[in-house]
C-alpha cells in the first residue's frame, strides 16, 4: 500500500488537506497516525479506503494503490449501521462480497466470536451500549475479510471499561501476520506498545516517520513544541519509571487540596426510590449535598447515574422517598424558582441550545443582561469569535462550553453535569474543569456523573458509586481507590497517577527498591 | 413493528400488503353499509388473529376510537340531508347523514383495522427485503429506507433531550410552530451530518446492488392460499351481501 505525490483539497476549502504526500506501508505492519485535529489523518485514511473521491467529493492529485481488500472501522458507533439486529448487520457486509446464504450463519458466529460478543443474532443493535456496538461495528468489519484494515479513533467515544476491551481487540489483531493495521489513535498509553511504526502529521505533511522509539523518546521536545500529545510513561513503564522524568513528577502530584465544604445542605435525599416503568433502577437510596461540593458519581453503564441527575433535576419523578433543596421539597418548588437555583449540562450539547446565535444563547440565560456581562462571558468562554454563529455550527469543545456558559452566567446552588468531558480532547476538558472549580469556590455544589477516573481522583471532594440499585459507596477518592474489591465490581478502573502513588508508598513502607515485575 | 409467531406473521409481507390493499380498495368501492360492516368484522377478525395481547391491543385502539367517534358526530352533526332527527343550535341531524355517517367512520375504522394487522405481524426488515425480491424496488432505496428506521429511536430520544432544556431554561413558546421548529431544526441538522457518515461507512463495507441476501422471503403455496381466500371473501361479500 503506497501513495506518491497525493494532494486533497475538499471543495468548500482553500487549503490542501493533504499536500504532496508520498509513504508506503508495508504489509503486516502496524502503523500508528497521530497528530492534531485538521492535520488530515482521517482524510488520508478514507484515500486508502477508496472513499475519497468516489464517495467523499474531493480534487485529488498524484498516485495512490491499495493492495487487497480495506475494511474501515470508524469513530462514532451508532453512525455505522444500517440494519436493526446484530445478525442482519453482520450480514450486510456478507450480502456486499456476495457470500452464499448458507455460509452466512457459521461466518456471522465466528467474527461475533472474534470479537468476543456472546449475542443471539436477533439482538435489536439499538439497545447495546456504546463499547459493544463499537466492538460489532469491527465485527461487521472483519466480516469483509479485510487485508487492510484502517481504524479511525476507534475508542474516542467509549467509556474506559469499553475502550479497554477494544484495545485488547486492536493489539489481537495486530498479532495477526496477514492483517495491515493503520490506527489513528489519541489513547496513545496502549498502542504505543504494540505499534510498529508512528507518523506524525501536521498541516496536511508527513512531518515525523519511525519507530515509537525514535519518535517518542528522541524527537519528544519537538512533538511537544507543536503540541502533538506523546505517551505519558513510554518508553518507560509504571514500574521502571524513574523519578527524575516529568511525567514521573506529574504523577506523583498529589490531588489539589480539598478545602472544606460549607455546612449548608443543598439537596437531600431520604429512602429516593425511582423506577422506570415496572424496573426499579434505584431503590431507597439517601444522599446529602453540601454547598461548594464536588459530588462525583460513577458507576457502570446503565447502572442508573443519569437518571438519578435526571430526578435531581426535577425531570423525572421520584416513585417514593422524599428530595429537598434547602429543606423545602421538591414538589413544592415551583419551575420558575427552581431552575434558578438548579442547572443542568447534557451529554449531547446541540440539543441544548434554544437560539439561532451563541449571543442570544447566552442572553435568555440571564434574567438582565447586560452588554458588559455578555462581553465577559464571550471572554472568558472564549467565544467572542464566534459570537455571532449558529451554536449548531460549533466545534465540539466550543459546543461543551457555551453549554456550561449558559449554565453557569448566573450563580447556580447547584449544577448537575452528565458526562461533560465525554469524547473531549484534553485541552477542552482542562479549561471545563478550571470553569468548574471557580464555580465550586463560589459555593456552587457540582454532582457530576463521568467515566475519567484521572478527574475524580484529582478533583472530587466526594465520590458516589451507583450500582446494582443501590449507593455501594460514598465516600473520598482515597479511600474509593484502595477498594479493590469494589473497583473490580462495578468495572472501575484506578487511574495511572493513583497507581503510581500507591507504588511508591509500597516501596517507602518497604524501605527498599521494589524489584520491578512486568505487569 | 415487531415479528410474532401469529400465522399472519408467517405470509410473505408483499403478498399481505398486496392482499390488505386489494380489501381497502373493495371498502372504498361499496357504499352499502351491511358490506361495509362485514369488511369490518373482518377486519377485526384479522387484528385478533395478529399476536398482540388484548390489553395493549385495546390501548393502542384508544386514540382511533376517539377519532371513530369524532368522524361519526361530524358526518351525523354536520351531514346534508332531508329527513330531520334532531336539531341542536348549528348541529342538524338527518336520517340521511346519519347513514352516511356509519358508513364513513366504519370504513375508516376497518382501514384502521387492516394497517393495525399489518403493521403488528410484519418485521420492517423482512417487509423490505421482500418488496426487493417480489415487487422489484431499487436496492440503494430499500437499504436507504432501512437505514432510515434506525433514526426513529434516536429521534425519539434527541426530542426528549430539547424537550427537558426546554424546560430548564424555561422557555415556552407563544404559538405551537414555534415550538415545531425549535424541536425540529436541531434534529434536522444533526441528521443530516449522521446520514451523510452512514453513507460513507455502509460505502466503506463495499455497499452494492449486485449481492445475496441473508433474508431472502419467497412465496409459498401458503402466501397463495391466504391471497385466494382472502380476495374471494373480500370480492363475495361486497357482490353478494
């Protein structure tokens, strides 16, 4: 598989996306894609997929050849079916290479085996959850029998219980001698690993070809000149890291100090029993939110985190048990007042917004507006460019902050958040969080429902984890990560730099070198 | 729309729509309401015989019923005629729109009827897969459609995200369209970028109109029987009765 001199430029732009690109890969190789977002990645791997400029309009120029057959798994799982069930879908990539209708049922249970998903194939796709819809769509993929396979941020939109099973997945395959892989990826602590060769992207050019090594260790002050995140541990492991390493420094931070909460009680739940139908989702539950809080909950998929926000919110009702915000119930506030005591931040943030422009978004959310405060807003959400477009028309973390902005422009006692780092890069995820914190020191309580466990420990004054109907724990981070039991239960996962402290507390308590063991 | 075990599930999906089809068009074309009542009778027969349990079949009847009832009181209130009944400020009752009547909400209650059996014994999947095989449709449309109905749980689910916002940012609206378009334009735009990525991704699985097919409905002896029944039923009720 090779390309010479290849140049796209898309018709509605003024730049090449790729501009006079020449690589060749090698078969059985696995190649890593990284750089930043626009540097055409993507664009480059739907060339190789034969999309561009058959499917995806495009000028494209120089030479480009493919040999085999190119499977391409892409980012979002719910935007690559097209049928209801687990077995037509399947099918539909059997149906495309003309395989004989008797073959189908054997071939459809061997790739569901493949990639470890135990279904009947009458399953309705609608109802899996993100890491299994991803983990059919590759599926479906390796139904076409690919000799390339081209992955395109495979695992951005799962939660880390999902995105680890992919991972083992993509390293499965990557042990597979006839298999090409070519991944973009920015989960670069698993891949790295396993990757055969890196290229590093920027601004349409190949800037940086080579081994993990020589990239990652000898070229790392440039990478992290241009911004292009590395690995944080690579080449070393947790184990043999030694101290001297920034990264090293970084982990051994400890969280930011918690200063104490204000004693005044904002919502409060007593014996909180909320059903869905017949199905109880959490029975008899009591939870206590202080002012200036940083509640986190977590939990496994569909273990009831969202609708617990949902009732807190006044969207759902509560079958049994009573909520209180400020010792008044909730049944007794009305919306007017409530809602301007109580804020809401969706997981999907372009259904939130109500007006045609991000100023009118961020005027309907103040009772008086003023031109100054507006301005301030624009400012310090960084939006002033945008001030004027359609917040449809937003870029991903641009939409993540007008949605927290329109929140957040009047004080709140309390905000509730459903996932808001979800499918963020890091930068946008840094600056909400900084958002959040100044909310939280202004005396607002934070419940926030998220999968990162890196923010929980850095950030949570108290962590709540929702399983099995019940609260299992409520407590501090620390003691939550030293749970082992309870970690492993509810499919949560102690972030790198918890692990490393832990090490090193061992090793302190130990009083000597902690030989180092491969993990 | 959900596949069951009930016999009619069992019938080739063209075949069924063909054959529903053809009762409709005998409803239209008779104006004698013994017939029309027996095409209803009929039809009832048919929606018994569908699978659904009689519970969710009566819910689900309630809205129509309504409409039943409003379609009769407009025809009877509203209706021309010579031979009064009854007469109540602007509502006129004849005996002639009183006939006339019945025989409109009967008919519309036995077209009810028909879809109800159809749409409770067929799978959407299979429909489309035989109106490739037996009715000739273009495959990139019939895939284009299947693709489709995968965006009616997500809508369902979008529209309840805008409806929530809504109400926590309190913002209602004066006149009803406003609403419309404050729902719709968010979930119009959103799924035109998600069609445009499942196009690409069903092109990326080498997506053709030359292929086999994993459901792949023929008629059978028994898809004719029901045709043949049904239709000499149908056409003898309507010339006889």
């Amino acid at each position: 598989m090779w390309c010479r001199n290849l140049t796209v430029r898309y018709p509605d732009q003024d730049c090449a996306v790729l501009n006079d690109l020449t690589v060749s890969l090698r078969q059985g190789e696995t190649t890593l894609l990284i750089g930043p977002s626009g540097s055409g990645k993507t664009t480059f791997l739907h060339v190789l997929a034969g999309l561009i400029p058959e499917t995806i309009e495009a000028e494209v120029s120089g030479e480009w050849r493919a040999d085999g057959t190119v499977g391409m798994l892409f980012q979002q799982p719910d935007d690559q079916f097209c049928m209801q069930t687990v077995g037509a879908e399947i099918a539909f990539s059997l149906e495309n290479r003309s395989i004989p209708r008797d073959e189908m049922e054997g071939r459809i249970r061997t790739v569901l085996k493949r990639v470890g998903l135990d279904l009947a194939l009458t399953t309705q796709i609608a109802g899996l959850s993100g890491g299994m819809k991803q983990r059919l769509a590759l599926a479906c993929v390796l139904a076409l029998e690919p000799d390339i396979l081209l992955l395109d941020e495979p695992t951005a939109q799962l939660d880390p219980h999902g995105r680890r099973l992919m991972m083992e997945l993509i390293e499965e395959l990557h042990h597979d001698p006839n298999v090409t892989l070519v991944l973009i990826e920015h989960q670069l602590e698993e891949c790295v690993t396993f990757a055969d060769r890196v290229l590093v992207f920027r601004e349409g050019q190949l800037r940086l070809d080579g081994s993990p090594l020589e990239v990652f260790e000898e070229k790392r002050e440039e990478l992290i000149r241009h911004g292009i995140m590395s690995p944080l541990l690579y080449p070393y492991t947790l184990e043999t890291i030694p101290l001297t390493v920034a990264t090293a420094r970084f982990l051994n931070n400890p969280p930011v100090a918690r200063r104490p909460v204000a004693n005044e009680t904002t919502f409060d739940l007593t014996d909180v029993t909320i059903t869905h139908g017949k199905r109880v989702i959490l029975d008899r539950i009591s939870l206590t939110a202080s002012a200036g809080e940083w509640i986190m909950l977590v939990g496994r998929n569909g273990a009831g985190k969202s609708t617990l926000l949902e009732t807190l919110a006044k969207l759902l009702p509560a079958q049994s048990g009573t909520i209180k915000l400020f010792q008044t119930p909730l049944k007794k506030w009305r919306d007017r007042t409530f809602y301007q005591q109580v804020g809401f931040v969706f997981q999907q943030p372009e259904f939130q917004f109500l007006k045609q422009t991000v100023l009118d978004e961020l005027t309907i959310s103040c009772t008086s507006p003023t031109p100054g405060q507006l301005n301030n807003a624009l400012q310090y959400y960084r939006l002033a460019d945008v001030a004027g477009q359609s917040p449809l028309a937003l870029s991903l973390g641009q939409k993540r902050r007008l949605s927290v902005a329109t929140m957040l422009l009047e004080r709140k006692a309390v905000l509730l958040l459903d996932e808001p780092t979800f499918g963020q890069d890091a930068e946008t995820a840094a600056q909400l969080v900084e958002v959040l914190r100044r909310a939280r020191a202004a005396g607002t309580t934070l419940i926030m429902v998220t999968h990162d466990m890196e923010l929980v420990h850095r950030y949570a004054d108290r962590v709540v984890v929702i399983g099995e109907k019940h609260i299992q724990f409520d407590g501090t981070p620390d003691e939550l990560f030293r749970n082992e039991s309870l970690l492993e239960h509810n499919q949560l996962i102690r972030p790198l730099s918890v692990r490393y402290q832990q090490r090193e507390e061992v090793k302190h308590h130990a009083g000597k070198r902690f030989t180092a063991r491969a993990h | 729309m959900q596949e069951n075990d009930s016999l009619l599930a069992r019938i080739n999906p063209a075949v069924k729509l063909g054959t529903l089809v053809y009762v409709m068009l005998v409803l239209i074309t008779t104006s004698r309401l013994p017939v029309t009542f027996a095409l209803l009778l009929f039809a009832a027969v048919g929606v018994a015989c569908s699978g659904w349990r009689l519970s969710i079949l009566l819910l689900r009847l309630i809205p129509y019923s309504l409409l039943f009832l409003l379609t009769f009181w407009m025809m009877a209130a509203f209706g021309e005629g010579e031979t009064e009944l009854w007469t109540f400020g602007w509502f006129r009752i004849t005996e002639e729109s009183l006939a006339h009547a019945w025989l409109v909400a009967t008919r519309m209650f036995a077209f009810v009827l028909l879809s109800i059996t159809f749409v409770a014994t067929t799978d959407p999947t299979r429909f489309v897969m035989s109106l490739i095989h037996q009715c000739r449709l273009p495959v990139r449309l019939a895939y284009g459609f299947l693709t489709g109905l995968r965006f009616i749980p997500i809508f369902r689910q979008a529209i309840r995200t805008i409806r929530q916002a809504r109400r926590i940012r309190q913002q209602r609206s004066i006149w009803p369209w406003q609403t419309f378009f404050a729902i719709s334009l968010p979930l119009f735009t959103t799924s035109i970028i998600r069609s445009e990525r499942i196009a690409i991704a069903m092109e990326a699985r080498q997506f053709r109109v030359e292929r086999t097919y994993y459901v792949r409905p023929v008629v059978t002896r028994w898809d004719l029987v029901f045709l043949l029944m049904t239709v000499t039923l149908a056409t003898s009720l309507r010339l006889f009765l």
